[in-house]
C-alpha cells in the first residue's frame, strides 16, 4: 500500500471540509514540504480559493501526476451523496446503517472506492463530526485481510469538547480515539481526554487547526496602533449550536452606557443577532452596526487591527481562530473559558477569560477591556511573541511533516489495542446527521420562516 518504503514521495488522503480556509491553512503549512496531498470532500462544497493551486483528481494516475505543491481535490460531482446509489436512486444499505439523506453529505462507499484507488500512505481526517465520523463508517466495513492505511485524527475546535457532552456521542468518539493510529487536537484539554478514553497512538503537539499562519500576512508589530487609542469593538455575532452572540449583545446593553463614543461592529451575524443589534441602536443609543463580508481574510485581519478588542463568547470551541488573529494585531481578547484559550493567554493580563453562563461577568469584562488602557497596551507584545512562537507556518509545517513521516513509518506497530466489541456499534452517521441538521438551520429557509413568523405575530 505504501510507497514509502521505495522513498517516494509520500500521499496523504485529507478527509476533511476542502470550503474551509482552516483546512487550506493546514496544508498551506506542508504543500511544499515534499508530501503528495489529495482533498476528499466531508461535506460537499467547493473548494477554499486558499487551496489554490489545485486540481482535480479522478483516479490514482492523476495522483501521481500532481506537481509540487500543486493539490488534489476530489471534486464533489464525483462524489455521490450519503443515502443514495451511484445511479442516484434511493437505496437501502445492507453493510452500513442508513444514514441520513443529505445533499451536503458524502457516501461512505465513495470515500471507501478513494482509499483502495489511491493506497495513501496516511488517512488524515479533519474534525470529527464530519470528517472522523465519515472515517469510521469506511473502517466498520472495511474488507478483512486488506491493509488499512494508518490514520490521524484531528480534532477541531469544540466538536469533541462539544459532542462528549451528550451520552450518545461518547462511544463513537471512544471508538474512533481507540481506532486511530494519531491525535491531533489544538487543546491540551482534548488530548488529556482522549487518553482516558483509551486512545494510545501518536501524539501531535497541541496545534491550532489552522496549522500555522503566514506572519507577511499581518501589520508589522512597529505599524500597530496601540489599542488604548483605538475606538473600535469587534463582537462575534454567530449565534448557533455553539455560538452565543445574542448573550454576548446583552452583556454590550448592560454596560452600554460606558461604551457609547466606541465603534461597535459585529461579525457573522444571524436572524436574531441582527435584531438585537438593531434595538441596542435604537434603544440604548450606539454606534453598532453589522460587519460587511470581506472577501478576503487579508481585509478581515486589518479590520481586527483597528479594534481596541474583540468578544468571543460560546458554548463550545477549541483555539478559536478570531482569539489567535487578535493576538497577532494587539487586539485585546475577552473570551469564554469553553474556548482553551486559557492555553494562550494569561487571564487578567494578557486578556480576560470569562464563564459561559455569566453574562454580569461577561459585561465586566468587556467594561474593563474597554477602559483599562494600560491592560490592552501592555498585553500587545507579550500576544504577538506568542502566536508568532505557537502559530507561525514555518514553524509548525515541518512539525506537521514531521508527525506525518513517523506515522506513516511506525504505523505497523501503533495499531490500536483496544477495539469496541462489535455488540456495541452505535451509529457513527449520529454525529453527521447533528452536522445536517445545522446545515438545514444555516440554509435561506431559516431567515425566510423568522420574517413569516414576525409577520404574522407582528414583531
């Protein structure tokens, strides 16, 4: 199965969500680096611009004929969907459990037909609730006496810090963290879990999802405004199974007095969110307003740059990307403990790290962050030192080939030693059909019933 042994050019098969420009940062970070990478669908868009170059690829010749750096992406119109058949009609499997009927979902037959065509050297998935939970259903089925290449599981954000919480998930993520060959999370946290659940393989470093990022990218430490002299806030706005942008809004109205000759922007902003801003503006007299798209993350970046500081709050999250970009700009970050920011910045120094059920504290937080000048400067070099070290493409990509090459070499003797008994198999679609059904809640029909709804109820 591996060309590794004739010292080719090794290929890994990332199994992961190809629209996400976490993905492309990742392998951004190794594309160049003397490693084959080709891009499976785990949910089925189109690819992240940021993956460019990139080409589509159909068979294992194609794979072989890539050019350095340049990336193989199964395209999502060769990938049939989950539920139904390669003549696209509904069928009813015999092998695998029924999952759920979604065009956003791939088959588990279509990722199973890649693996056997292009023999990959390693199986990385990327996140779990789509990427490893895919990964599994494949490994279920797998035909005896055929070699399975070895597998790496990472972690994203809060998905298993999220899913571990609820008694249905636990025996799937322990069934994937006893099959994998690797972990990779970007939380000390997750990592100290998944030994308890009887994980025993490689270990990657905590590592954000995103890899690394390009410091030629950001403002020069010297080209910063320090934040004390910044009059803009910047609120994530998503408000979703994780997300609680509508709690961060309240904590704003109950310091709103304080904050009034700020700026006031909030970011990936819902039904709901929308709403409240618009009353926080009319009722409570502040320049708020919802943040324009920004096409590139280049634009993203400088608009972070120009805050005095930025509110994270939600229910579940790994290193959030927004925390790790603030450290970067000098932005002051006032984040909910769900995030393991507690890893990369110092509470009460560095920023401010707040419970997920308080919003009284939430809105201290904020007020201190939006009048202690000597705070937000002071925490600006110390931050960017920081992800600079942590965060930094040059750094972790040869880290990350590294981790891959002593998978791949040492994946004869790391298989895993504790397997679920096959009178325990709960369905591993579970976790993509979670996945569905906010994909359902993300669509244009949500925003579309809100407005019949306030219609007919008159607000």
């Amino acid at each position: 199965m591996s060309d590794c042994e004739s010292n080719l050019v090794p290929t890994v098969l990332v199994v992961g969500m190809q629209s996400s420009p976490h993905t492309a940062r990742w392998i951004n970070c190794v594309r160049y680096l003397g490693v084959r990478i080709v891009v499976f669908p785990s949910v089925l868009v189109d690819p992240c611009p940021d993956l460019e170059p990139f080409v589509g690829v159909r068979c294992r010749e194609d794979v072989e004929q890539l050019a350095p750096g340049v990336i193989g992406v199964v395209s999502r119109e060769n990938v049939a969907c989950a539920g139904a058949s390669r003549d696209g009609e509904e069928r009813v499997r015999d092998t695998f459990p029924s999952w759920i009927e979604s065009r956003n979902l791939p088959d588990a037959l279509a990722l199973q037909d890649w693996i056997a065509e292009i023999r990959p050297d390693l199986l990385h998935s990327m996140e779990f609730l789509c990427g490893a939970y895919l990964v599994l259903e494949v490994r279920r089925t797998w035909p005896e006496g055929r070699p399975f290449p070895p597998w790496l599981a990472s972690s994203w954000g809060g998905d298993v810090f999220f899913a571990r919480q609820f008694e249905r998930h636990v025996p799937i993520l322990r069934e994937i963290l006893c099959s994998v060959d690797a972990f990779q999370a970007d939380c000390n946290r997750d990592v100290e879990w998944a030994l308890t659940q009887g994980f025993d393989g490689y270990r990657f470093p905590p590592m954000p999802a995103s890899g690394g990022a390009d410091f030629s990218e950001f403002p020069a430490l010297e080209d910063l405004t320090p934040p004390s002299r910044r009059k803009l806030i910047v609120v994530k706005g998503y408000h979703g199974w994780a997300g609680r942008g509508v709690h961060a809004l309240l904590a704003i109205h109950r310091v709103a007095s304080r904050l009034r000759g700020f700026k006031i922007v909030v970011t990936n902003a819902g039904p709901p969110v929308v709403d409240m801003v618009e009353r926080l503006r009319a009722d409570d007299g502040l320049d708020i307003e919802i943040a324009s798209y920004l096409p590139s993350n280049k634009d993203a970046i400088l608009r972070l740059a120009s805050a005095r500081f930025a509110v994270g709050y939600g229910v579940a999250d790994g290193i959030a990307t927004t925390l790790l970009e603030a450290m970067a700009v000098g932005t002051f970050m006032v984040q909910a403990n769900s995030c393991c920011g507690n890893e990369w910045i110092t509470h009460g120094r560095t920023g401010l790290i707040v419970p997920t059920d308080d919003i009284v504290a939430l809105s201290e937080a904020i007020l201190i962050a939006a009048t202690a000048d000597s705070l937000v400067d002071c925490a600006l070099e110390e931050n960017r030192a920081t992800v600079e070290a942590r965060w930094n493409a040059k750094i972790n990509g040869p880290e990350i080939l590294r981790g891959y090459r002593e998978i791949i070499a040492g994946s004869g003797d790391s298989r895993r030693k504790c397997r679920e008994s096959s009178t325990l198999r709960p369905n591993a679609s579970f976790g993509r059909q979670f996945l569905a059904r906010m994909f359902r809640l993300r669509s244009k029909v949500l925003p579309r019933k809100l407005a019949q709804r306030r219609d007919r109820h008159g607000r």
